[in-house]
C-alpha cells in the first residue's frame, strides 16, 4: 500500500495547480470562469472535466483530503437530484 506522500509525488504540478485554485477559487461562477481562463488557460467546461476526473484519484484525495471529499459528495448528490428527477410522469 502506498503512503499519502507516495500518492501525492504521483500528482502532476497541473493537477496540483487545479486542486489548489479549486480549495481558493471564487464563489460567483462569472468570476470563477474568468479566473479559470486567466489562472489556468482552460475554458470552464474543459476545468470540469479535469477536475472531474481528478478527484477520482487517490493520489488526489492524499493532496487535497476536504476538498476532494467534498467535491465527491457534491457531484454524487448532483447525480441522485438527476436520477430522481421525472419529468412530469
């Protein structure tokens, strides 16, 4: 098994750099997405899909425990308010 440190050694810096400026990142999403543009040279949508599939990683959970813990209960809550949706049935 490996240790936290071995984990976060196996992050890139770019995985680091999206951890860190989600934990500081803006509340309002107008904001959010320009920082993301000027901070990260990514657009908003492609942040989500790295960051989405980011925090699916141990090594991420080791850098960033809170923050990831709290990303997975949102997205997992996000996925139950979709599936429980019924569209007028």
């Amino acid at each position: 098994m490996q240790s936290d440190e071995e984990y976060v050694r196996g992050l890139s810096d770019r995985d680091r750099r999206l951890l860190d400026f989600e934990q500081n990142a803006p509340a309002s999403p107008p904001r959010k997405a320009a920082a993301i543009r000027s901070e990260l040279g990514l657009s908003a949508p492609r942040y989500q899909q790295l960051l989405g599939s980011l925090i699916e990683r141990p090594d991420a959970l080791a850098y960033a425990p809170m923050l990831v813990g709290r990303l997975l209960r949102l997205r997992d809550s996000r996925a139950a308010s979709r599936s429980a949706r019924t569209f007028g049935r």
